[in-house]
C-alpha cells in the first residue's frame, strides 16, 4: 500500500505543515517563485511545474531536475513519483523539507538503506510514511513499533 500524502500550506514558511494540518485561511503555497524555472531549469510556473512532476508521463531527466526545483511541493511529487530514479530518492532522502523524505519514503523504489536511514529521521510523519513501505524490513519496523509517536508505532504493526 502507497500513502499518498495530501498536503495544505497555509502560507506559513517550513514546516508549516503537518500530515492532517488544516487552514482557517488560505496560503500563498508557500514555495519560493521568484523565477519562472524554480531553479530547476524547467520552465513554467510552480503549478506547472508541479503538473510536470505528477505525470507518468514525464521523462526521467526532467524529474532529475524538478528533484532540485526551490518549491518544496515539486520534491514533494519527485520525491512520490515511482519512475524517479533511485540515485535521486538517494538525494531526496536528505531535503530539509520533512515532506520531501516522507514521499522518499513512502516511494516504492527506494532503497532498503536508504529506508533505514529515514526510520530514525526526527520528523514522525517520514518515520510514519517508513512504517507504511512495504520494502521496509521487519526489524525496522519493529524498532519503529517502539516509536514515541502513536501513529508511527500503529503503522510499524502492520
């Protein structure tokens, strides 16, 4: 089973979001759009390029160069898309935005290192998204059923 993370930005800078957040008003999408590329190089604005991203469709090179776009929701859906390549889930893995390693994390392609890795991540919902791989070995996830959020320990039991 894929977790499919819905995310909401309020508009309120990193880590103003958290998997279940709501919004009493709306936000401004919170990625940074102060070119038309993103710095990712491919053209468009942040919708598109978030458009892009989503597709099967999309060649294997433009997901390599939105995986370093300035819009977190564009890792966000590299970091989801199962034709991303591995090398890239490795990079991702890293993202300072939790979100982004939570899609790394929840991508069926990643790696079982790279995995293990992420179950010690300090952010509980990529620890969540981990618990929720099927990959993930059964030691890990019977480390992650010790995890001191609730929603961590309830998916390591699957």
């Amino acid at each position: 089973m894929i977790v499919k993370l819905t995310l909401k930005d309020c508009g309120t800078g990193a880590g103003g979001f958290q998997p279940g957040n709501t919004c009493a008003s709306g936000g401004d999408g919170g990625g940074e759009r102060s070119s038309a590329d993103g710095g990712s190089g491919v053209g468009g604005n942040a919708d598109s390029r978030r458009s892009t991203a989503q597709k099967p469709s999309t060649p294997v090179a433009t997901l390599v160069a939105l995986s370093k776009d300035r819009d977190r929701f564009v890792r966000v859906i590299v970091a989801s898309n199962q034709k991303t390549p591995v090398a890239t889930l490795v990079e991702l893995s890293n993202d300072r935005e939790w979100s982004a390693r939570a899609g790394v994390a929840e991508n069926p392609n990643t790696p079982v290192d790279t995995l293990v890795k992420l179950s010690k991540d300090g952010d509980w919902g990529v620890r969540f998204a981990v618990a929720k791989n099927p990959k993930t070995p059964s030691d890990t996830l019977a480390e992650l059923t010790n995890d001191k959020h609730r929603e961590v320990r309830i998916a390591a039991r699957r």
